[in-house]
C-alpha cells in the first residue's frame, strides 16, 4: 500500500482530537466560528472515512488491510490501528451520524449548553479509535474517551430527566468498564501481549491449566461488550437513556451502541473461530441465545412503547440482537447480511431520533378551532350547490378537494415512512434488502444449526420483530399524522431537514447500490471469518527506519 494513502489511518483520530482542543480553546462567545469549525472537521471525517473504505475496498482479495504504527514501534509493543472493510464501514457510519448530529445541532441545540462542540468532536475521535485500534488496552482508553464524552453530551441542555438518566447511564458503563480491565488484566496474565493479532496468535499455545482462566477472561471481556451493546438483561438503561437526551445526541448515540457489537464481531471471530482447537466457537451459544432474546425483548418494547422515542430506543435494542444472534453462528453469509442491517438500521434509527423532536413540535401547535369558526367556513362555489353531500369532507364538513399538504407535514409524513419501512424490514428499501439476505442464509443452513434450534429461532424472530415494528410504527404514525384535530403551519429549517434527509438519503443509496454493497459486505464477512488473513497482515508490520539508519 502507498505511504501516502497509509497517513490517512491516522487521520479519523487525530483530526476530531486536533479540532476539540482547538474549539475547547475558542470559549463559548464565539459559537458561530465553533460550529463553523466542527463542520468542517466533520466533513473531513466522512471524506476521510469514504477514501478509507474505496481505498481497501479495490483490493483484489477479501482480506484488505491498512496497517499503521503512530510510534513506529514493533508488532506487539507500540499502538497499532489496522483498517480494513470492517473499521472502514463503521467510520463510514460515525462519520455520517455525526455529521448529522452536527447539522441538526445548529438550528438551536448546540446553544443549550457548554462545550458541546469539544464534546461532539470528543464522542466522534473515541468512535473511531475504537474502530481502528488493534490492540486492547487501547480499545478500553477509546472506550473510555467515547463515554466521557458521551455522559457530557447526555446530560446538554440539563434538567431533571437527563440528570436521573445519565446517572443510571453512567454507573451500568463504569461497571462495564471495570469488567473490560479486569478481563484485560488477566488475559495479559495468560497470553502477556495485547496486541489482538498476537493475542490470536498464541491462544493456541496456551496450556490446558491456564485454559480456564483463558476463557475467565474471555467471559468477563463478552459481559462487558454485551453490556455496551444493550444485550438483555443488561441493556436497562438504554431507553431512558436515549429517550432523555437531547435529540441530536440521541441520533448519534445510534451509533455509540454499535461498539460494542462491533467488539463482539470483531475480537470473537479472530480468537474463537472453528479453527482454535480446544476454545473454538468458545461462548457461540450464549451469543446466540443472548441475541435472540435481545431482539425479542426489542420486539416486544417497540410494540409497547406510545412514545416515538422511547420506540426508536427499542429499536436500536433489537438491532443489536440481531447482530450479536448471526454472530453466534459462525457463518460468513449471514453475516453479510447482519452487516448490511447494521448499516440500514444504524441510519433509519438516527433519522427516526431526530424525526421525534419535529414531530412532537408539529403535535404541540395543534388547535382546537371554536365551533363557530368550523361553522363560519366557507365553502367553494362549486360545494354551495350540494352542502349535505358526505363525498370527500372531513369531519367537520369541510370540502377536502384542493386542498393543499403543508411542506413540512409532506416531508415530515414521507420521512417518518421510509424511516418505518428500514426498521420494520419493509419492501422496497434497505431493510428489506437486509433480513432477505440473512433469511437466505439460515434457509442454507443445515437444519440443526445453531445451538438447540436456535437457526430456526432467528429465522422466526426475524419475521416476527419486522411485524411487531410496522404495527407498532404504524400506530404511532396515524397517531400523529391522521388525527383529526386542525393544525397550525409547521415551519422547519433547513438545517432540521438536511441531516434527516442525508441519512434516510444513504438509506435510498444502499438499494440503488445493492449489488456492490452487498458484494462489499460478503467480503468483510470472508475476511472476518478467516482470521489468519488479519493476524499475518498485522504481525508482518515493520515499522519505517529512521533518518539516521537510511544509505544515502
């Protein structure tokens, strides 16, 4: 790979670090130059994230990777961050929900509080480590950097139900966060590297005696990855949480979920793939079951809930399961398709997080005209002819032909649509294209799949939950769209409607794009699934020689 292209690893990293400090410095007076320069910053990191993602994508071979040493120290001893189909999709991801994020913020939320900017850009730097990072005590500090942020951002804008939130918030991730350094600690005990690659690497030679504590470790990191990705019985805290806080920084924490899952995916499939002897597949089953029973928990929370946020919060919880269930599998194809449903779901549930905020303030003007006024409405001359006629009237006898949608209950209604047919997995958009492909692959499956039927649990729950979430959504929307109540003109601004419109918008683009974009999720899924590939890539890392030790 050309140097040139290998400096842009570093780059998700360092600019959201480099513009937080900068923006820490600006104090709070000068907002506009702050949201001029988070724009910017975030608009750099998506650019950055798509050359990432089209640079490893034109590798001839499934397994593409970018290797890239900050210290330039040796394989296992310095910081390492490793690019490949994988990271690149998910900085993709962060990058977009943040750039969203940012854009929604700017019509007002962004005054509500201090520093919200640093915090933003904080939150986005911590994502992306994470996602690059390949060793693991540089995943728990991106951890650590993405939740600090994140308990600032929870709590912007105050009040009562954020400050009760976040602290349930906070103690359930401060004990995750205990749980991933205890796990850390003793896997260092076992195997004394970090490196994840190493760590791969010498599992097998790890003697039957400390094979226990091996797997001790192995548990306690799955407990706390599964409690940052909302896994019932620890996810608790997620829908009060989400629904608490404000709206641009609930949209992002769609993505913030996603860590955890991505930890589990990335680090179960390279230590305990089939091919690791007396640990292969170790915890697959509790993966499965786990999933299963998170995706119905979201399931079932999406079809109790009558708050349009507390809905999408379940959302994102069933998702998740989803994810952690075809992990468990073990199977390249679904997770392919598990893959492109993160991408659908992740998007669909960020736009329907910042749908709630302009919905609720569509349903605030809503007034109860006097029945004086209904009575002293006149009617088309053509309607004077045939008063009594009931042939396209509402309730209050008002002529309905020609009457004009208003914008902004036009684009609110089309986007709360297609956010619905994403999450509920419904034709023609990319959540249907997704729970296709992963009902494809269990139906290739062998019929004893998956540990005690759990192949044609998935498969059930999967068609189940898509039910459960257009009822549910499709309540809520003749809720709030087909009441019967005169309304007041809504008014949105542009910076409200372009972030909604850019991630349903790559919603769209995922359809149009099937094709590649399936073929690219194929691909990651191989890559995944043969972890020799990665492990060789990052252990034959050498770092650069310096100045001195190069012939002129």
């Amino acid at each position: 790979m050309q140097l040139s292209m290998a400096h842009l690893i570093v780059l998700p990293v360092l600019l959201p670090l480099a513009f937080a400090a900068l923006l820490a410095g600006l104090g709070e007076r000068r907002r506009r130059a702050k949201a001029a320069l988070s724009l910017l910053s975030c608009v750099l990191m998506l650019a950055t994230a798509i050359a990432l993602l089209l640079w490893v994508d034109r590798a001839a071979t499934p397994g593409a990777f970018g290797v890239y040493l900050p210290g330039n120290w040796s394989v296992p001893f310095g910081i390492v961050l490793v690019v490949d189909r994988l990271s690149a999709l998910m900085l993709v991801l962060s990058a977009t929900a943040g750039l969203a994020t940012l854009l929604f913020s700017l019509a007002r939320w962004h005054r509500a509080g201090v520093h919200f900017h640093p915090l933003l850009q904080m939150q986005l730097m911590g994502l992306n480590g994470a996602f690059l990072t390949a060793d693991l005590f540089n995943l728990f500090v991106f951890f650590e950097v993405l939740l600090a942020a994140s308990y600032g951002l929870l709590l912007h804008g105050g009040g009562g139900p954020r400050v009760r939130a976040g602290l349930h918030y906070i103690a359930v991730n401060l004990f995750a966060s205990l749980l991933f350094l205890v796990g850390v600690a003793l896997l260092y005990g076992v195997t004394g590297t970090l490196n994840m690659a190493d760590v791969a690497a010498k599992l097998s030679a790890v003697p039957a005696s400390d094979r226990g504590l091996l797997h001790a470790a192995a548990a306690l990191l799955g407990v706390a990855f599964l409690t940052k990705a909302a896994v019932w019985p620890l996810n608790f805290w997620l829908v009060p949480a989400y629904a608490a806080a404000s709206t641009p920084v609930s949209a992002l924490f769609a993505i913030l979920t996603k860590v955890g899952a991505y930890a589990v995916l990335r680090l179960w499939t390279l230590c305990f793939p089939a091919s690791a002897g007396a640990s292969a597949l170790f915890g697959g089953h509790v993966l499965v079951w786990a999933g299963l029973a998170t995706l119905a928990f979201g399931a079932v929370g999406m079809m109790a809930s009558q708050r349009l946020a507390r809905l999408a919060g379940y959302s994102i919880i069933a998702s998740s399961g989803t994810l952690v269930a075809a992990t468990g599998f073990d199977d390249p194809a679904l997770t392919a398709g598990a893959l492109f449903y993160l991408a659908s779901a992740t998007l669909a549930a960020g736009a329907m997080f910042l749908l709630v905020e302009l919905m609720d303030r569509a349903r605030a003007l809503e007034v109860d005209l006097p029945s004086a006024v209904v009575t002293d409405v006149r009617l088309p001359a053509f309607a004077e002819t045939d008063r009594h006629a009931d042939a396209n009237l509402d309730d209050d006898q008002t002529v309905l032909i020609g009457r004009a949608i208003p914008a902004a209950v036009a684009f609110l209604g089309l986007a709360f649509m297609l956010a619905t047919l994403v999450l509920a997995g419904l034709p023609p958009l990319s959540g249907f294209v997704a729970k296709v492909a992963m009902l494809d692959a269990l139906l290739e499956l062998p019929s004893g799949a998956g540990p005690y039927g759990g192949r044609g649990a998935l498969f059930a729950l999967q068609i189940l939950s898509g039910l459960l979430a257009a009822i549910a959504l499709s309540r809520i929307g003749m809720r709030l769209f087909w009441s019967p109540e005169d309304q007041s003109a809504t008014r949105l601004r542009v910076a409200e409607t372009a972030p909604v419109a850019l991630l349903l918008g790559t919603c769209v683009a995922l359809v149009v794009a099937a094709e590649p974009a399936l073929r690219y999720m194929r691909d990651t899924a191989d890559a995944l699934h043969d972890p020799q590939q990665y492990i060789r890539t990052v252990l034959s890392a050498r770092p650069l020689p310096y100045p001195s030790q190069v012939k002129p």
